[in-house]
C-alpha cells in the first residue's frame, strides 16, 4: 500500500513539475483532481510558476516529509497545551486531530496564497468568502461526528450550533482570511517590484547590446584603412623599385581587398574564410619583403566552419609583420595555426623576428582587438603576448562558436 503511495506521489511530482516547466503540457494531464490541479498550475504568471518550481525542487520526493513531520509535532504541541489550559476534560487524541486538521489547513491555504498570489488578489472578496464557508462547513460536520459517536444526547447539543458557527467564522477570518490578504498584498509588492527590476535589467541589456555593436563598428571603422593604406604602400614602394614582380603583386592584392572588404563588413567569419584573407595579406607582404618573409598556416580541416570575430586574427598577423618580421635585418617566419583544446579555440601567431618590444603591448591594433575580444566574449576571452627564445608568440583563447 505505502509503495504504491509513493510511486503515485512520484507521478503526480513528475506531472507538476513538467506542467510548471511547460505550461502547455497541462492540458495533457489526467481528466479528474489532476487536470483541475495543472489548469491551475498553467494560469500562474511565468513568475509565480517559477518560484513554485524552485520551491518544489528544495522539497521534492522525500525532502517534504522532514517540514511535515516537524509542523505536525507542532501542531500536536499546541493542540496539547490548549487541551490542558482551556478544557482539560476534553479527549486529548480529538484535541490532537483538531489541532493537526487545523494547522494543516491553514498552512496549505498560506502555501496557496504565498504561490497563487496574482490570481487571489484579481478575486480576493470571492476567495475569502469561500474559504470561511467551507471551514464553517467543516466544522458543523466535524461537530455532528463528534456528537453522533459523543455520549450526549443529539437536543442537547443543538444549541451549540449558532455558537460553534460563530466561532469558526471568527477563527477562519482570523486564521485564514487575514494571513491571506497580508500574504497577497506583500506577494503583490514583490512581484511588482521584481518585474519593475526585470524590464530595467533587460533594457539595460538591450542598451548595452546597442552600445556593443556601434563600438564594433567603431573599431571596425578604424581597421579598414589602416590595413587598405599599410597594403597600398607596399604597393607604391615596389612601383618606386621598378619590381618584376608587379603581376604577381597586383593578382595578390586583388584577392586580399576582395577578402578583406567582405570580411571587414561582417561580425564574424569562419575560420577557413580567415585563413584565406591571412594567406593573401602574407603573399601581398612577402613580394614585398622577398626571402625575409616565410610563412606557415596550419587550420584543422574540423576548425574551418568555427567563427571568430572578423579581421581579429589579421591583426595579430599584421603586427608579427610590423614589429616582428620587417625591423629584422635576417628576416623570420611567421605561422598562424589554430587548435581546440576544452571546449576553447586557441589561435597563435608566431613570429621569428627580432622579439616582443615593450611598445607593441599596449598598441592600438592590439587595443583595439582586446577591446573586440570583450564586446563579443565578455570576461571568457584572452589575447596574450609572450616572449620566445627567438621571436614572439600572440595567442588568442575563446569559447568555440560553431
């Protein structure tokens, strides 16, 4: 018997649960106690739902008959003390029915206006009045049992009657009805204010998400031409040299403008189409730098759709040109590579040139890409700058965005 008990109680938790999570679902319930029951559950606000669903996660399964054990000793505490001081003579295992019979039901009438708060206050004159008539009818129909099976005669105690009705009223008024309406009204203050301190929260966050994007476009803004004109004068110093190699040069250039101006036009970009724009500026700077430049792109066929805020990755490659490779008279090597490692997306710039330079830390390109890396991964990205034994290495860490 107890078993089936439980494994009924753990259906019935299950059912309210999903219906709470997903009010739809209600409808779906048996016909019966449990159709009436998850109704009421849906027509709570998305608010009052919630934190029922959080109440009932605190005490779910066996969790709940630890309060329940300690609020009925409680009850039987005080439906003894009541016996002693008021009516000694009076049968102390009905004291303790009465006592627990009263106590539980005003603690489940409190629990049902503390969670159905919004609907009580729209009907609150209606909800009262129902509580107080079937507490009076409770307690007509507990005294006709007692009187039955008491051993008074039934003429002698009708006159009890008015009396007992008054006193119930009284006492539903003062147990239930009041505790109610301070319930609802201070559940009611709540609410307004959580929902007032929601709509700011998420204006906020629609301000910041605005504030976000036009400071993109901003940095956006300022890398366009400091890569167009940094790419035109290698351009204009090898029509200054008379270089052979101006088809090449030109074909070159072709492919990163037509990248770049893409990419510079988009939040974000897939790895592969990254490394394609990376491979035409490092073609376009090694007609311009000869043998003094020898590079290196090594993307895992599995990274190439993963995304990345665009011309992020050129930057570092840029600034391994600038501070890294060109002041070397010997020259270096430059490799861009990407690797995944917990769920992070590791992308490194190694440079071989003439090493990490104490202007280059706080430059603007960098700045500006540290900046980025915060507006689009606030607090869960990095860019980093170490010094090799030969060179530097630029490493950039965040989350994989598929």
């Amino acid at each position: 018997m107890w078993r089936k008990f439980v494994q009924w109680y753990q259906e019935w938790e299950r059912e309210q649960m999903a219906v709470l999570a997903c009010p739809s679902l209600a409808s779906r319930t048996p016909l019966g106690y449990r159709r009436f029951i998850a109704t009421g559950l849906a027509q709570l606000s998305e608010i009052e739902r919630q934190q029922l669903a959080d109440f009932s996660l605190k005490y779910k399964g066996s969790k709940i008959w630890i309060p329940v054990a300690w609020m009925a000793l409680a009850f039987s505490v005080t439906g003894l003390l009541l016996q002693l001081a008021l009516a000694p003579n009076f049968p102390l295992h009905k004291a303790l029915i009465g006592a627990n019979a009263i106590g539980f039901t005003c603690l489940t009438m409190w629990i049902g206006a503390w969670f159905n708060y919004r609907q009580l206050s729209q009907r609150m004159v209606r909800a009262l009045g129902r509580t107080i008539l079937l507490a009076i009818v409770g307690g007509l129909f507990g005294f006709v049992i007692a009187m039955l099976t008491g051993d008074g005669g039934m003429e002698a105690e009708l006159h009890k009657i008015p009396r007992i009705v008054g006193i119930i009223g009284v006492g539903s008024v003062l147990l239930l009805g009041v505790p109610m309406m301070l319930i609802t009204i201070f559940r009611n203050r709540q609410y307004a204010s959580l929902t007032a301190a929601l709509q700011r929260d998420a204006e906020q966050d629609r301000l910041a998400r605005a504030l976000s994007e036009t400071q993109l476009r901003l940095l956006r803004a300022q890398i366009e031409p400091h890569f167009l004109f940094n790419t035109l004068g290698a351009v204009q110093q090898l029509a200054e040299q008379g270089a052979p190699r101006a088809a090449e040069l030109t074909a070159n250039l072709i492919a990163f403008l037509r990248a770049s101006l893409d990419e510079m036009r988009s939040d974000t970009v897939t790895l592969a189409d990254d490394f394609k724009l990376i491979d035409a500026y490092l073609r376009v700077m090694h007609v311009r730098l000869g043998s003094r430049l020898r590079f290196t792109l090594v993307l895992p066929t599995e990274l190439a759709q993963l995304r990345l805020p665009s011309m992020l990755l050129l930057t570092l490659v840029e600034n391994a040109i600038k501070h890294g490779i060109e002041p070397a008279l010997r020259g270096g090597e430059v490799t861009v590579s990407a690797e995944q490692v917990d769920g992070m997306l590791h992308l490194r710039v190694e440079d071989s040139g003439i090493g990490l330079q104490d202007d280059v830390v706080d430059g603007t390109g960098l700045s500006n890409a540290r900046r980025r890396l915060e507006l689009a991964h606030p607090g869960t990205a990095t860019l980093s700058l170490s010094a090799l034994e030969d060179g530097t290495l630029a490493e950039i860490a965040l989350p994989v965005a598929p």
